[in-house]
C-alpha cells in the first residue's frame, strides 16, 4: 500500500512538471535591435540646442521631417535631397538622416536642415545654408516677427517704395557679425572691387546692430527697383539699404 502510494505521487508530480505552460521568447520582428534614428535625432537635436540654446530649441522649434536617404531615393551622394518618405520609424540598417526644424510661430520662414552621419571614428553634422557663427543666438533675438507683421510695418513706414519680401532662402537669414560697408580693392579697376551692389544708407539702429535675424526685401517701385532694404527681423527697424548695380566687364567695353 506504501509502495502505490508512493508511485501515484511520483506519477502526480512527473504529470505535474511537464504540463507547465512553455512560455515562448517575446520577440517581434519588426521592432529592430538597435534604432539608429534615436541616435540620429539626439544629435540633431544636440545641434539645435548648441544654437539657438536648451530654451529656444524648446521653445522655438519643432521636427518636421525625419528621411533615411540610405535606401531608393537618395538622389547623390552628400546633398539634403532624398525621395524616400519623412518617417521616425525605428530602423537598424541605416545611419544617416537628413532631419528638418520648422520654427513653432506660424508665418516665419525659418527652417533649419541638417544631414547627420554616423561613422565608425565619431559623426558628422552638416547644416545646410550655415551662417549661425559659434555663438549660442540669444532667446531674446529668436522673438521674431513674421512676414505678415513685418509686412505690415514696411508698408506703414515705405508707403512709396513697394517693398516685397524676398520669397527665396534670403527673406530671413542669420548674421553672426556687424553690417559692414563694401570696400573696393582698386575703384579705378572695375574687375576688382566689390562686385554686385553698394551701401548708400545706414541708419542709426544699423550703426548700432551686432548680430541677429534680418528680414530682406525688394522695392518694386521702378525708379528704386535696385535697392533691397534689410530689417531687424525682431523690431522691425530698418537697418540699411543697399543698391545692385552691374559690373562692367572692362575687356567687352560695356
């Protein structure tokens, strides 16, 4: 009687034992091992936050486009163009991203484009258009204003010159040291001076302007057409004119 009790328990237990549930490993799939694009953006947003500051990155700026161009749809090697998709999927085969910042404020044509590479000896950030100097801009110089608001004071305080905002790359841009007149090499040598255009005013917010975001725009009015004026692209005050002129090629004689 001993002896059945004895077998009956160890069959319960050896039943017991190999009935448990084999629980599978989790895995999926589709959920890479090692995602290249957290690391790609936290040096894009490291980028960002060396320029415009912890505060105004924040405050100030926004992802708008995330592209991996290592696959179909990188057009050549080295440029900020790629047909392949905006996506933050996360992904283990590509180390490259071209990453695009919208400012937050709507009417400000502010974006900021970056190509970021990881290497085996360390990566590479390429900012596209770069004029941003070394200096951290201050958060009081990112207060800007936008093109309708900015329109609005050109047009109060130039009634007559029909000034446009440029609509290229140039309508608002970034200029690390103070204006500085066009010097001229030799004046009696057309070939070497300063070709394109002349400073013909400054006014005394221009004299005194370090550094900051400056707002572009063209007179349409016929007898000024030539001239662009730059504003201080957060107070709106005119900083100075310039005027295009044509250099003459002295070997055509025109």
């Amino acid at each position: 009687m001993n002896k059945l009790i004895i077998l009956l328990v160890y069959l319960t237990q050896a039943i017991s034992i190999f009935a448990q549930p084999v629980e599978e490993p989790i895995f999926n799939s589709d959920i890479p091992i090692q995602d290249y694009n957290i690391q790609l953006k936290q040096l894009a947003d490291s980028t960002m936050t060396r320029v415009f500051g912890e505060m105004g990155f924040a405050q100030n700026f926004t992802m708008s486009c995330l592209q991996n161009p290592c696959e179909k749809g990188y057009l050549y090697a080295n440029t900020l163009v790629s047909n392949n998709p905006c996506s933050s999927e996360p992904q283990d085969s590509c180390k490259e991203a071209i990453i695009s910042y919208s400012f937050v404020k709507k009417d400000v044509p502010l974006s900021i484009k970056m190509l970021i590479t990881i290497k085996e000896n360390g990566e590479i950030v390429y900012i596209e258009n770069n004029h941003y100097g070394t200096k951290e801009i201050s958060i009081e110089k990112q207060n800007l204003l936008s093109i309708s608001e900015i329109q609005k004071i050109i047009t109060k305080r130039f009634p007559k010159d029909s000034l446009v905002i440029l609509t290229d790359n140039k309508a608002l841009v970034y200029a690390h040291t103070p204006i500085k007149k066009p010097q001229s090499k030799d004046v009696g040598n057309k070939l070497n001076r300063n070709p394109g255009y002349r400073l013909i005013k400054e006014t005394r917010s221009g004299k005194n302007w370090e550094n900051g975001f400056i707002y572009t725009t063209e007179s349409r009015n016929p007898r000024k057409s030539k001239r662009i004026y730059h504003f201080d692209a957060v107070t709106g005050k005119l900083l100075c004119i310039t005027e295009i002129y044509n250099v003459t090629n002295g070997n055509h004689g025109h």
